[in-house]
C-alpha cells in the first residue's frame, strides 16, 4: 500500500470501526459525531440568555431610579401590556381549538355516515355552542383591556408633562 493509497484509506475512516472522521461515503458522520461531543460539554448560557439577563438587571436599575409616581405608572403599563397580550394570546389558542373541535366533529360524522344519531347532533351543537361563547366573551373583553393599555402607555408617554407640572 503506497502512502497516498494509505492517506485515502485514512481521510475514508475505513480502518476504524466507529469513525468519527469524515467519511466521503456518508458526510453526516463527522457532524453528528461532533454533535454528540459537543453536547457533552457544559456550554453555559447563550448569547440570548447573557442579552435577556443583562437587560432584565439594567431594567431593574432603571426602574429602581425612578420617582415614585412614575414607577406605579411604570408597574401599572406593564401589567396591562402583560393581560392584553395574555388575552390575545388565549384568544389565538381557543380559536385553534375551536377549529380542530368542528373538524373533529366533522370527521365523527364522516366515519358514521348513516349511523350519526340525534343525540349525537345534540351533543356537537352543544359542543360547538360552547367553544363559541367561550371564544366570544375573551373577545368582548379584548376592547376594554385594550383601551386599559392604551390608556397606560398614554399616562407612561405623558409623566414627562406631569413632572413638569
């Protein structure tokens, strides 16, 4: 065997029996092996946990400087954005569950056919009534939560005026 036959033989992986080198026949060995090694090491945090700590202290020590009155309208904005966006966010998953409950109503009749009885009509238009008033009345209150954190973020825009005065 010549020193390049040897080199080829090498850079192949073939004279090992779990190569963790390249090998040309399936290039995914070498990156999963690396994988592997790599999460067996202890990283420590990501750039976007440092990023959210860090903000998260410099946050703390700003609001720490603030005048009283400006910290509870500071308090108050930050609790309304958190109920406005919990609520939106509560909205988006009944609707998905309201989606996927007609569909899987759907499909019960589909597989039914004939069989589908008036119980169990009653039973999905009761089903869908439900999900219905429930998605309803989340939105009947997004309005008024809006207008709340509106109302908060004009306060927290304006407490330059209110210092002045």
């Amino acid at each position: 065997m010549t020193p390049k036959e040897r080199k080829v033989d090498h850079l192949s992986g073939q004279n090992k029996p779990h190569s963790t080198g390249y090998n040309p026949k399936n290039p995914q060995n070498h990156n999963r092996a690396w994988q592997q090694y790599a999460s067996t090491k202890n990283k420590g945090p990501t750039l976007g946990e440092k990023i959210k700590r860090l903000t998260a202290y410099f946050e703390k020590k700003r609001i720490a400087r603030m005048r009283p009155e400006e910290r509870e309208l500071f308090s108050a904005l930050t609790r309304s954005k958190e109920r406005y966006t919990d609520l939106q966010r509560i909205v988006k998953k009944i609707k998905v569950e309201y989606a996927r409950e007609i569909t899987a109503w759907r499909r019960k009749r589909q597989a039914k056919g004939s069989d589908f009885t008036e119980a169990d009509r009653q039973m999905e238009e009761q089903s869908k009534k439900q999900w219905k008033d429930w998605l309803e009345r989340h939105e009947d209150a997004l309005p008024q939560i809006k207008q709340d954190y509106n109302t908060a973020l004009n306060l927290w825009k304006g407490r330059k005026l209110l210092r002045k005065a």
